[in-house]
C-alpha cells in the first residue's frame, strides 16, 4: 500500500477578497454587502450613503470627507446600540 505523505493546501480566499468595509471598517454580512464591496470598495449601507446618489464621482476617485464620515459612524453606532438593547 502506498501513501503519499504529500499535503496540497488549497487557499479558496482570494487577495482581493475583503471582509470588512473601507468606508466604515463594519463586517461584511449580507450578500448585498459583497456585492457592493466588489462593484464599489464598501458595504451596502456606506453605498448607499455615499456612493447611489455620486456613482460618477465615486468612479473617479471621490471620497467622503473625515467630518462627514464621523458623523456618519456615530449615527451608524447609535443605531446599532438601540437594535442590541432591544
């Protein structure tokens, strides 16, 4: 009987594949999350923030600024709080 004692790793996780979203640094859940992750860098929540109503600006490299994104992950954090106390 012969037994080969070689091991064959097999990664099905790509480089490009991310799990947590650029924008906002929440986890990736719904498959609308990927779906956005791999059409425009973020989760469905940020795409729809910022991305649905400046796809053309988003395209050519626009960024949400750092007063906007604060205010936009305190109101995100508040949200998610009032959800796990229920």
């Amino acid at each position: 009987m012969f037994i080969n004692r070689r091991i064959i790793f097999i990664d099905k996780v790509k480089a490009d594949d991310d799990f947590f979203c650029r924008i906002c640094s929440y986890s990736l859940i719904t498959k609308n999350d990927f779906d956005s992750n791999k059409d425009y860098k973020c989760c469905y929540e940020c795409f729809l923030k910022f991305v649905e109503c400046r796809k053309q600006d988003w395209n050519n490299g626009w960024q949400p600024d750092q007063e906007d994104l604060y205010k936009y992950l305190k109101e995100r954090k508040q949200l998610s709080e009032k959800i796990i106390k229920i």
